[in-house]
C-alpha cells in the first residue's frame, strides 16, 4: 500500500474542454512514472519465489502453467476488478486510499459502533503501511542488484554493500524533493516496460503454448495435484499484484479515467506478457537447465550481452518504486497527522509550486534505519520475501472489509448483488493472507510488530487527545461570561492577540494564564481555532468562520481538509470581517503547552498515559505545524490530568 506524492497535473483539468484526451493521455503517462513502479518491479521476483523456498515446486508443465495461470487471474481479480474498477470509484472528493475511504466511512456512519470499528480497520490498515514502506525498498533494490550475479557470479559479495550506497542515497536526497528526478521517472518505466514487455513476447512466441495458462482449469490442476503446497504457494503468487492499493491511493493526483487507462492500456499487458515470457522460457529449458534459471528467470530471460543494461534498467526502476513508496510514507503520514492519529512532526515542503511533495525528517530516518536493518538481517530478496506477503495481504484483506461496509451502507447496492461480491474478495484475499501466516516465523513477524507498534502509537494518541480535550472541556469557562467579566478587569493594549484554542468552546488555557499573570488584554482578543474535515479538501469559500462576542472578542474557526496545510497566517486573510485586517507585526499568538499529570481516574491504562505523555512531548510545536512566525509567539504552560 503507497501513497507517493510526487508532482503531477491536477486531474480537474482533465475535466471538460478541447484537450480531454491530451490531458488524459498526459496523466495517463505520469501515472506510469510514479504510480506503477511497485507492482511493476515485482517480475522481478514473484515468478521466482513461487518456485522456491520452504515450500518448493517441481519445475514441471503443471506447476508452471498452473503458477502463471495463478498470476494471471489474480492480476484480473485482484488489481483490475477488485481496485481498478470496483474501488475507484470510491473517492472522497476525487481522493483515494485507505484513510479517504475510511474518513468518507465514518462521517457517513456517523457517531455508530460501525463508524468506530472502520476507523479500527483503517488505523490498522496504514499501520500494516509502514511495515510495507520498510520492506518495499529492500526488496525492490536488493532483486535489481542480484541481477550482477547472473552477470557474474564473482560479483555477489557486492550486491549488499552497493545496495545499502543506493537505499542511504535515496533517502538522503528526500530532503531535496523528487520534482526534478520525477520528470525523469515516467520515460525511464516506459523503457522499463517496454523491455520487459518484448522480452516477454520473444520467449511467446518461441514456446506459445504458454497461453494456455489463460484457462483458469490450469490453477484448478494445480490445486488439485498439490493442495496444501498450492495453497502455500499463494503467499509467493501475492507478490505479483503487490502495489495493488497504490493504483487507488493515487487516483487523486490523476484522476480515474488517465489510472485506468495506465493499467489496462499498458502496464498490465507488459506485466503479464514479461510473466508468461517467464514461463514459457522456463518450460522450455532442459530439466538440467531449469533449476539454474530460476534462481533469477527475470534476468536470464534476457540474451547475456543485455544482461548487464538490464540490471541497470531494473535497478533505476526499483530506485523508482522505492521512491514512490518513501513519498507514500510522508504523504500517510501527514494525513494521519491532520486527522488526530499522529502527533504532529515537523514537515518541509520540498516544492513551491506542488504542495503535495513533502519532507517529514522524522519518517524517513526511521525508514531508512529500518530498511538498512532489512537488508542486513534477511540479506537477499528471497528471505525479505517471507517478511513481505504479510503487510501487503493484510492491507488488502481489510480494504475488501471496508468495500463491503461501502457497497452496503453507502452506495447502498441490492444485497444479492453486493453480497456475492463482498464474499468472491473476502474469499480470495482472505486465501491469499491465510497463505500467507506461515510464513510467519520466516521473517513475517518483522511487518506485524511493525504493524503492532504503529497501532499501538496511533490508538494511544487518538485516545489521549481525546481524554485531553474531554478533561479541558469539563474545567472550561464559558467565553461569553469571561468577555463581560474580564473587559473591566483588565488593562487594554493596542494590538492583536490570537489564542490557538482545540475547542470551539469555553475559553482556552493560555487567555486565563495570560490575564492571572500579565493582567492585561489586547484591544482585539481572537480565540482561534482549527479544524480538519473528514475530507481531503474545503472550499476556500467555506475556509472561515467567526462570531463576534462584542466588546473585542472574537471567536473564528479555520476548515482544512486532511490533505491541505494547515497555514493559519495565510487563512487569516479571510477573516477581515474579524475586526480588520491582520497586520502580523502588530498580533500576537498564545499558545498552550500542556503537562499530564496522573489522574485519580485514569481513562486508560498507566503505561499508555506514559506512552502519550511521550508523544506529547516529542511532537512539533503547533508552532512550527501552523505556520506561525517565531517572533510573534508566545508559549504558556498547563496541567492536565487524564
């Protein structure tokens, strides 16, 4: 599952006029650059991983035509019906992705034990992310530098150190932002595709009875002569459609129309002509040759002079892939962030233009810590395999149980439509994510501690918000009684003052500090507050709100959505009405910085007080997270218990 946020053309302006199709066809390009690099890296080595390993097949007619047959119509079940079809068409306000789908969920189930439950699947749905974006660049890397041992074997006690100089480098250059590398992205996969796509075709149509893998009574067979081994080989046959969530995390920066034209009108005929190349070069192989060639079949599809191009050429893809993930990392992380799952972080906006690309320091050293561990403690791409079916399944498992919650409660479809629908995924994704439990002890522990911790994290911090802002909100003064009681008991100064409040209601901690201790009040007193919607983006129209509480006060509210910035000095300009315009030189804000002290009725367990009061004191500034300038800030602290 991946979220990149690298700059693409706003998918609106596909919308209408003379150049619909030039627009479309454009999108339709960038989507091959920036979204399809995950799932079009995995021929390097899905086809063989279902081969070896613990559960090993016998490289025969039937294993192989039963293996691609498998790859086959999982493409078409998986990718192209399940997500491309069905799910895209499920966008909060032309967004996708797991956290869209779920804010859409839950604000259409309102306050029910329904809504609270998605928001479970879903926070565990992006935790289950983050094991992902570790192990996606490890991978991917590692299965691109392998190829130099096919090259030569000489050059195999190289393959970790040159992949560990590419992973450091590709998280060191985040900081600079992927504009310029992402204008390069889209012609290099489509180099990418076209190559694997023709090397594909050649070994067609040197052994074309291939294409009877086309005819699903080949996995039928499969599972009929193997069972269990058949069903274990699942776990392997899931890395083909691995990046499936990507194509509907990505809708909004292209659009439906430009995605699905992507997938079903170059990607996915590449990727399944590369991997019944694969097969078809395989079957054809003697018995002595074939165990041999599927130790790396994506390598030696090609004729040994090209060999070496083509490890540069997957190798600058799998770069791709993993960067698309990292943007992923950011961009998820910032949505959770602007719907109360994460403390706020710091984040850099890499480009003036796209507001899209950003930069969260924290998120990537993590990621690039983690991935350097990966790549040292699994050493090649088959052990990090075991690690990766896990993440990917279970991500998709949980958005075919929110498809289900959507098709019945949303779009409201007839019950002996929806249900045979819901049941046909839930059958198949399931499969695939059972399959994948034994793998377990083999490295896919690593994703579900990973998954674990993260819920952990999130779950906390929602939690202790919440306790927090119950427990602030039961001690707080009604603004209308301080208005009239403070205007005479303080001295007024020239100027603004703005407290950034958490509440739209009673008066904020910093305004009764400021007035116990300073006892003065500013000619204009604004009690600010901002607030995401449970949708990516607000009408600028409908941005700001306010209340004249006479007297000077005043209360306003700023509406973000969950994909917008939160930059409070730039959203003042529509307050106006608020008493005047903003001079910034002339306001001041008051924040409040909050202490937690232990509680005689605690709202949740000691170690999760702890835990919060942590993340408490390690998040970003709201400061630093609502674009305030540093000079015209003031901090005052207090206690809260929960």
């Amino acid at each position: 599952m991946s979220q990149s946020e690298i700059s693409a053309p706003n998918p609106a302006s596909a919308k209408g006029g003379g150049g619909h199709s030039t627009t479309k066809t454009a999108l339709a390009v960038g989507a091959i650059g920036i979204v399809f690099g995950d799932i079009g890296t995995s021929p390097l080595y899905a086809f063989r991983e279902t081969f070896l390993g613990e559960h090993s097949l016998a490289i025969d007619k039937l294993h192989i035509y039963g293996v691609v047959s498998l790859i086959f119509w999982s493409m078409t079940l998986i990718v192209s019906l399940q997500y491309v079809t069905i799910l895209m068409r499920a966008d909060n306000k032309g967004q996708g992705g797991t956290l869209a789908l779920v804010a859409m969920l839950t604000h259409h189930l309102g306050g029910s034990r329904y809504a609270w439950i998605t928001l479970i699947l879903g926070v565990f749905a992006t935790a289950l992310f983050y094991g992902d974006s570790m192990i996606t660049p490890a991978i991917s890397v590692l299965s691109a530098v392998e190829g130099l041992t096919v090259v030569n074997p000489r050059l195999e006690p190289l393959v970790i150190p040159i992949a560990l100089a590419l992973l450091i480098f590709l998280f060191v250059i985040q900081r600079r932002g992927t504009a310029k590398v992402g204008a390069l992205f889209a012609p290099v996969m489509i180099v990418y595709f076209v190559t694997i796509a023709v090397l594909g075709v050649v070994h067609i149509f040197e052994n074309p009875l291939i294409l009877q893998a086309l005819n699903p009574w080949y996995a039928v067979q499969f599972f009929l002569a193997d069972g269990y081994i058949a069903f274990l080989a699942l776990g392997s046959v899931v890395l083909a459609v691995t990046g499936s969530e990507a194509l509907y995390s990505d809708m909004g920066h292209f659009g439906r129309g430009p995605m699905r034209l992507s997938w079903f009108g170059f990607v996915m005929p590449c990727l399944l002509l590369n991997y019944f190349g694969q097969g078809a070069m395989i079957a054809s192989l003697e018995p002595s040759q074939t165990a041999t060639a599927m130790q790396s079949p994506f390598f030696v599809m090609a004729p040994e002079q090209l060999r070496l191009p083509l490890v540069l050429l997957a190798t600058a893809a799998t770069f791709i892939a993993s960067q698309a993930v990292i943007s992923g990392a950011f961009s998820v992380t910032h949505q959770a962030i602007q719907l109360g799952l994460v403390p706020r972080l710091s984040t850099e906006h890499t480009s003036a233009s796209a507001s899209g690309q950003i930069y969260i320091p924290f998120v990537n050293s993590a990621l690039m810590v983690s991935v350097i561990l990966l790549v040292l403690m699994f050493e090649n791409s088959s052990n990090l395999a075991s690690a990766y079916g896990i993440a990917v399944t279970g991500a998709m498992f949980i958005d075919t149980l929110l498809m289900g919650v959507l098709l019945f409660t949303v779009w409201k479809w007839r019950w002996w439509l929806a249900l045979p629908v819901v049941l046909l995924f839930i059958f198949v994704d399931g499969a695939y994510f059972t399959a994948n439990l034994p793998k377990v002890p083999d490295g896919g522990w690593f994703p579900l501690i990973v998954g674990l911790i993260a819920f952990t994290l999130l779950t906390t911090w929602a939690r202790g918000r919440k306790l927090m802002r119950d427990r602030m909100s039961e001690v707080a003064l009604p603004m209308e009684i301080f208005a009239k009681s403070a205007k005479n008991s303080a001295t007024r100064v020239p100027g603004t003052a703005i407290f950034m409040a958490s509440s739209n209601a009673g008066v904020p901690a910093a305004l009764l500090h400021n007035i116990k201790h300073n006892k003065v009040l500013h000619e204009r007193v604004v009690i600010l507050t901002v607030q995401i919607a449970e949708v990516p983006y607000v009408d600028p129209a409908a941005r700001c709100e306010y209340h004249d509480l006479g007297d000077g006060f005043y209360r306003a509210v700023l509406h973000y959505g969950f994909m917008e910035e939160t930059d409070v000095p730039t959203g003042l300009k529509c307050l106006s009405r608020c008493g005047g315009e903003f001079d910034m030189m002339q306001t001041s804000f008051f924040l409040s910085r909050q202490t937690l002290l232990p509680s005689k009725r605690p709202g949740m367990p000691i170690w999760r007080e702890k835990l919060f009061a942590w993340m408490l004191r390690n998040s970003a500034t709201a400061m630093d997270f609502f674009k305030l300038p540093t000079n015209r800030v003031v901090e005052l602290g207090s206690q809260v218990e929960i």
